[in-house]
C-alpha cells in the first residue's frame, strides 16, 4: 500500500531534519526555526539514471590525475583573484553571500563581463531582476561582449538543460534562494529547495566543469539563509560586507577548497560599478584630523597584505559610578582588558572614566597586533598627548603588560614608509625579524611603559 505524502520539520538555521516540531533545535540550539516541509520525494528515475551507471568513476592514482595547464581563469579582478587563491578555479563552486543591496549582482555581472572580453562563454541567470533591469545596471558598468548570455529563469530543470547545451565555462546563479526544483513541493527558499537546488549545481558544476556562481542572501544574523549544509556544499564561499554608510565594500573568503581564507578585497562602489581599491591603508587613512590627541595609525595584516588603519579613543571622566567603555570595529572584552592593563602594570588611572575606542572608516579588526595602537590611543586621549601623524605603532599586549611579538613585523614597516611615515613603534622581540631600513626611525619597546614613555618624548 502507498504511504500517504509524509511530511517533515526542518530547523531553517542549520537543516537539522526531525519527525516532530521541536521548540529547540538539537543541532544548532535556536529557538523555534523549525518549519514543516514536505518530504523531498526521491524517485526510481533519479536515483538510476542510465548515463550516470555508464560513466561509472574508476578509481586512478595521483599520478595518472591530469592537472590541466589553465585550470585556473583571470577574473580581471586582482581584489576578487586573491581572495579566491589566484584566479577562478574551472569546475568550482563559488558561493558570495552578502546583505541585499550590497552589490553582489554588480559584482558578478562586472566579473561575468571581463571573462566574456576574454572570450570565455558566461551565462548570468537571475530569478530575481528581469532582463530589462540586468541592462540597464550593465549600462552603468560598461560596454559587454556578446560572449555574455542573459537568462531569466527560476526552474532548476530548465537551467540544467540549457547549461547541458550550451555548455558554458562560467555560470552565475542570481539568487539561490529563488531557484525551484519541480520534484519539491516546498516554497522556493525553502530548506530542501535551497538544498536540493545547490546539490544540482554542485552535480553540474563537477560533472561538466563548469564554473558556478550562487547567490545567497543572508538572514539577519549574518549567516547565508538557507541551512548550513549549503555551506558545506559548495568549494568556496565568500562573504561580501561593508558598512551602509560608507562607499567600501570588502569581500571575505570563510571557506576555501583552493585557497587560504584571510585574504580580503577591498572594493569601492562607485557610479560606475564596483572599482579596486589597490591601496587600501591610502584609502582608509584619508581624512585623518591633524594635531589630535588620541588618535594612531596602526596596521593589521588581513591575509598577505597589511593595513593600515587609524585608531581613536575618547577618554573623559566618567559622571555615574560605573564607567562606560565602548569600541566600534574591535573587540569590547579587549579594549577592556587592555585598560585594566593599563591601569595595574603602566599606572594610568582609567578607573574613573569613560572610554571610547573606534576604528575609523568603520572597518572591523580583531588581530591581537593592534592591541598598542589602541593602548597608545587611550593614553594618548587620557593625558591629552598628541601622536603626531607620522607615527605608527603595533604590537600585542599580555596581561603582564609586556609587548609580545606579532606576525610580518618587516612588511608592516615597509608598508608604512612607503605610505610616508616616518616613525614606528613595534616589539622589542621582532628586533631580529625586522631588517635595519633607511628612511624610518624603529623605537622597539619591551613593554607598554616603554611605549608610553615613547610617544611622550616623540612629542618633544
Ligand atoms: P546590487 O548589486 O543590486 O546588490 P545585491 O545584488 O547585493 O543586492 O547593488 C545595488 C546597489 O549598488 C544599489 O544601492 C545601487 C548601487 N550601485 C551603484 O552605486 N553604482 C553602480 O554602478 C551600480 C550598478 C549599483
Ligand atoms: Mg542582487
């Protein structure tokens, strides 16, 4: 006898599959995410394909695998090659997850318009702008080779067959969480949609080599919607971000089959479509105010590439018993810990103020070597001391108040003589790391005393 359709709950946030609704994911332990679905019916035709016995994989040992010359393409992009590790990687998988309206559709048609002037045959299919909006967007970017298809289309059945015909090199999938598989009841953006979605992309993308990118939206967590398993799908997944009030956008990679994940691109939208930012520390230190106490410059390393940033602090006395501290684009637990630091191993009383600690340019960094450059600021601020703007700093602090060695000390000081300063304060323990250079001052300081008692008589 035919069992009746059954259905079943999935938890929204990470595809954890249940007979029962439950309140509490086992899982991932969210709060009522779980939606009941249809069962995804799998039937005798899919499960046997004629073509897929026939084709049958043998196993073959490394030295008989073939690594093709050109396996990897030039998007046309150096911010968008490096974070993908060197180019686009045929046959992958590519996920770019990023908040609506971030620029991730003009990102992709930017990226599917340089490969079609390299002659390569792109296909852009979106679910979510009709052909008339795509052109008009491409009209603000630039002029497009005919190498380029368009397709409006949300059928994943469709979509496979055109990609089985046309045989494409680049497929970009606008969104993900649009995309329908007929053989699934649910809604599109569903759960099992979204999953069975990509697990046909994924079978295209390895079967034929074609190289795919999806689109996904992210819920307002900052995680792509859809369940986590998708994640666990695809090769690579990049995340797109930036502040909604500032023009950089910066592209991150979280996942990684062919490359590392620190590598970032820093990108700036412009009239004309997302531009490189080839220079990011020129970039993030323009506008800096002259003569003010209690901002530093100090550089973070955000893969292979240092950044500089500028760092401010607010120190003023506090009017309720309880000071308030708060930082923007670093940890709050760190600026805290490094005051109560401050306060026990280099005598400055903060006990009783306020403390504000801010990234300008709205840039979010959380590598421990930035840790003096936030010391300095708030000491700067608190003793009304001006760091003159030719000065940078980095170094990790320990709760001993001891300076501690951090990674590339020699390419941070190179990066900030070719930006033109002059001084720089860094660990007395990279002494041996950081070659003598001509044209920069290094003041090595073993502990955060050392680096007070620096930028005081730099003052001087
Ligand atoms: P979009 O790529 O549509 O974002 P997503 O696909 O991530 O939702 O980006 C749209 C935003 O970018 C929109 O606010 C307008 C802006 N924009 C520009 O400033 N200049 C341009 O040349 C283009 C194409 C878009
Ligand atoms: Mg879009």
């Amino acid at each position: 006898m035919a069992k009746a359709s059954k259905n079943i709950f999935f938890c929204q946030n990470c595809g954890y599959e249940s007979s029962k609704w439950m309140g509490q994911c086992p899982g991932c332990r969210e709060w009522n995410t779980f939606v009941e679905e249809p069962l995804p019916q799998k039937t005798a035709a899919r499960a046997g394909k004629p073509q897929r016995q026939k084709d049958m994989a043998v196993p073959v040992t490394i030295r008989e695998i073939d690594l093709k010359e050109d396996t990897r393409k030039t998007s046309r992009m150096e911010e968008l090659d490096r974070v993908l590790g060197g180019g686009i990687v045929q046959g992958s998988l590519v996920l770019v997850g990023g908040d609506p309206g971030i620029g991730k559709s003009t990102l992709l048609l930017q990226v599917c318009r340089n490969l079609a002037g390299d002659g390569v045959e792109v296909l852009y299919i979106s679910g979510e702008e009709s052909l008339r909006q795509i052109k008009l967007r491409a009209l603000r970017i630039g002029s497009f080779e005919d190498t380029l298809s368009l397709l409006c289309e949300t059928n994943l059945e469709n979509i496979r067959e055109i990609i089985e015909r046309r045989k494409p090199s680049v497929v970009v999938i606008d969104s993900i969480q649009t995309m329908f598989h007929e053989e699934i009841s649910s809604a599109p953006g569903s759960v099992s949609q979204v999953r069975e979605s990509t697990n046909v992309l994924m079978q295209l993308a390895k079967g034929l080599g074609v190289t795919i990118f999806i689109v996904g939206h992210v819920t307002k967590e900052g995680n792509v919607a859809g369940p986590r398993v998708l994640e666990h799908m695809v090769d690579t997944v990049l995340y797109f971000e930036g502040d909604r009030h500032a023009s950089y956008r910066i592209l991150r990679a979280v996942k990684n089959r062919f490359g590392s994940t620190n590598e970032i691109g820093v990108f700036e939208m412009q009239e004309s479509g997302l531009q490189e930012v080839k220079n990011p520390s020129e970039f993030m230190l323009n506008g800096r105010p002259e003569n003010a106490s209690g901002s530093v410059v100090t550089c973070s390393m955000e893969g292979t590439r240092p950044i500089l940033v500028e760092l401010q602090a607010l120190v003023c006395q506090s009017s309720f018993g309880i000071p308030r501290r708060t930082s923007v684009g670093t940890d709050f637990n760190r600026v805290n810990l490094l005051m109560a630091v401050l306060e026990k191993k280099a005598g400055v009383h903060l006990a009783q103020s306020d403390a504000y600690v801010n990234i300008a340019g709205g840039l979010r960094m959380t590598e421990p070597a930035i840790d003096l450059g936030i010391a300095l600021a708030v000491v700067s601020s608190y003793r009304d001391i001006v760091i003159p703007d030719t000065v940078m700093a980095f170094g990790e602090i320990g709760l001993s108040g001891e300076v501690r060695a951090v990674s590339m000390p020699g390419q941070r000081v190179l990066e900030a003589r070719k930006l033109g300063f002059d001084t720089v304060i860094l660990p007395e323990v990279c002494r041996q790391a950081v070659k003598e250079l001509s044209g920069i001052r290094l003041i090595y300081v073993g502990s955060v005393r050392e680096a007070i008692k620096a930028i005081s008589e730099i003052k001087k």
